[in-house]
C-alpha cells in the first residue's frame, strides 16, 4: 500500500513567524497534534507538535504570543513521499521513534501528512494480512519508549521492590 492511499491529503501547517497562541489554535481547529512548518514556496524545514509547545511555555516565562513556532520548532525533519509504500514509513517512524511523517513531493513540499492513527485506522480487511502485527506493534513499541532520567529509573526500581 502507498503512502499516497493512507494519509491526510489536507494538513495544517504553519511558518516559522506564527507564533505559539497561533499554532495552538490550529491545533485546536484542525484536532492534530502536530505541525509541519513550512517556508514561503511550501516546502518543509521543520515540524512542531502539542508537547514542543507545552514545553517551551513551561519553561520560557513568556506568553504564547511573544514566541514563534520557529524558536521551538524541530529542525530536524523525517518525512516519506507519497509514493513510498507504508512499510517504508513504518520502519522510518520506528527508526527515529516518531508517529507522524511530513509526506513531501521531490521538491519537499507538503503534499499531505501520515500518522500512526492513519495506518492503523484506514489498514481493513485483506489489505490488513500485509501488515503483521509486529510490524505496526514494533513500530510503536519503538516511538513510545522513552529513556527515563536516572532518577526516575531508580525511583521505580525502588517501588517493584517494596
């Protein structure tokens, strides 16, 4: 299956000069969790998500106003194009632990966006035996683990033991 068959052909974006209250709100609008930032011909040079933005007004003392999508946003990109086949896009969401993908035309401008919810909702049927189960269940195993802060693993080692 293609990429092109799966995705999100509509997707937000937003420019480096929106500021966070901006981004927010089209998150909100659009119910995502995740922007792929785009410059002035449409190609993508960063993404930012929902976390990105908590982040930053969590530890900035500045209102979502006074920041813009370009201070925070992630410069480094992964992305696939529309004719990738999705276990293409699978192995490289497990690979760099991320659960959505800019899909980009050779050019690199955005022609759609892909999600781990997009492939597991629109796989059915016959076209679902293509995707074993540890295909998609690796691919997500990998994106939601996450290396704890020693602290934190040493704080639980202590809980399993009382």
């Amino acid at each position: 299956m293609k990429v092109s068959e799966v995705m999100m052909r509509t997707p937000a974006s937003c420019k480096p000069e929106t500021n966070l209250g901006a981004a927010v709100e089209t998150l909100w609008n659009r119910n995502c969790g995740f922007l792929p930032v785009v410059d002035e011909q449409g190609r993508v040079n960063a993404v930012i998500t929902d976390r990105d933005i908590c982040i930053a007004l969590g530890t900035r003392n500045k209102l979502a106003g006074e920041i813009t999508v370009g201070e925070v946003a992630r410069k480094r990109v992964y992305s696939c194009e529309p004719n990738d086949d999705v276990h293409l896009a699978l192995a490289t969401m497990q690979e760099m632990g991320v659960r959505r993908l800019p899909v980009v035309n050779w050019e690199g401008k955005l022609q759609g966006v892909l999600s781990m919810d997009d492939i597991i909702l629109k796989i059915q049927g016959e076209r679902f035996a293509e995707y074993s189960s540890g295909d998609v269940v690796g691919a997500l195993k990998a994106i939601y683990a996450r290396d704890l802060p020693v602290l934190a693993e040493v704080k639980a080692a202590e809980v399993l033991t009382h």
